[in-house]
C-alpha cells in the first residue's frame, strides 16, 4: 500500500468549514494550527448521504462515551466509515455535545452569529447537496467536556497545542466536513476561534503511484 498526499493542506479559516472526498483507505490528518482550537466533525456515506456518522450507533458500537485510539466510527446503519487511527494532541474528543447553530447562539443573546450548523450546510451545498434534513451530532474534535462525578458537563477550554494533529482513516468512500468551530460564548475555544487545517493522504496501489511520478 502507498499513500499519497495531496498537494497542499487546506485551511479550514476560524468559524468556517472546508470538506473533502475520500476514498476507502484515504487518511485525513486534522491539524490545530494555533492550539487550543475545537473542531466539528462530520462525514456522510459519498453516494447516499442519508447515512451518515452518528455519535449515538458509535456509542453503541464502541461501548464507551468517547473517542478511543483505533476505534471506529460508524454510521446510522452502523457500518464503519471512519477510524481512530493516530493522535499526536492529548486524546481528548467529544461525542456528547450537538453542533452549535443559530438557535444556540439566539438564546446566548447574540442571534447573527457563525455556527457548525450553517458551516456544515454550506459546505454540503457547495457539493450539490442543498437541503439537510437534519444536523448530525458531530466528532468534536479536541473538545474536552468531560462528564463530572454528578453528570454535569463542565465546559472547558480545548487542551491542544500548536501543530497537534488527529488521523483519520477513511472505512468506506465519504464527504468529511470539518468546521472550525465560532464558538466564543464559552472557554471551550480558549481566547477565540482560530483556525484549522486538513491534509489528505490517498491510498493507491504501488502501480498507480509509480505511474503518478512519471
């Protein structure tokens, strides 16, 4: 097996989205540029886009409230679409919390405001897919929201450093959204939204890649 990377990183700008296609066996590598920065996952089976990740079948599937290393993310008709595969930031992810979207910000008082929500129906628009139906629960990466002793979710700031990556595996062929979350009412993106950025590695046998350098 070969991996090849594309070009460039894309820049996922603070409070905006960028998404990318990925084949079966791609890996997407996600870097905090800044530190300290939250990112909203979300990836939908290419061809149907009615299956989708989902936190609650990942759950399920994994036993367990978070993210752990190597396990898999699956869809809405619990089929693999994403793996855990590498983390060089403090393994701290969420799967609890909904994205953030307008009428979140509307109740904090402040009602014209980004939002993961919109972020992510831009995104899908700009691929032809213009209506949702519905907002998944997102991957939130680096977001550390733990569970306390009594249940409460203490919101707090996202615990990464600068260059710190997280890599995903690609388990079937799917858009993946990433959206560099706006929020600024709570700490969880430390003093602000920053950006984000996306590099792509895309498997391919050691034909294709030979035939790729000539």
């Amino acid at each position: 097996m070969t991996l090849l990377r594309d070009p460039e990183p894309v820049t996922i700008p603070a409070r905006e989205a960028r998404s990318v296609s990925l084949r079966a066996g791609d890996r997407l590598v996600i870097t905090d540029v800044c530190g300290g920065q939250v990112g909203d996952v979300f990836a939908y089976n290419a061809y149907d886009i009615s299956e989708h990740h989902s936190a609650a079948h990942t759950r399920t599937h994994n036993g367990r409230l978070f993210p752990a290393l190597l396990g898999r993310f699956v869809t809405n008709r619990r089929r693999p679409i994403l793996t855990y595969l590498a983390d060089s930031s403090p393994g701290i992810h969420d799967m609890l919390i909904a994205a953030c979207d307008p009428e979140r910000y509307a109740a904090l008082g402040d009602p014209v405001h980004a939002s993961c929500a919109d972020n992510l129906r831009r995104a899908m628009a700009e691929r032809g897919h213009e209506a949702l139906p519905f907002i998944p629960q997102p991957i939130n990466i680096f977001m550390r929201v733990p569970v306390s002793d009594i249940g409460d979710l203490p919101w707090l700031d996202a615990p990464t450093a600068p260059g710190d990556t997280i890599t995903f595996r690609a388990e079937m062929d799917c858009i993946v959204v990433v959206s560099a979350c706006p929020q600024d009412h709570t700490v969880i993106n430390g003093a602000g939204p920053t950006p984000l950025a996306m590099t792509t590695y895309r498997h391919t046998t050691e034909e294709t890649a030979a035939d790729a350098h000539h």
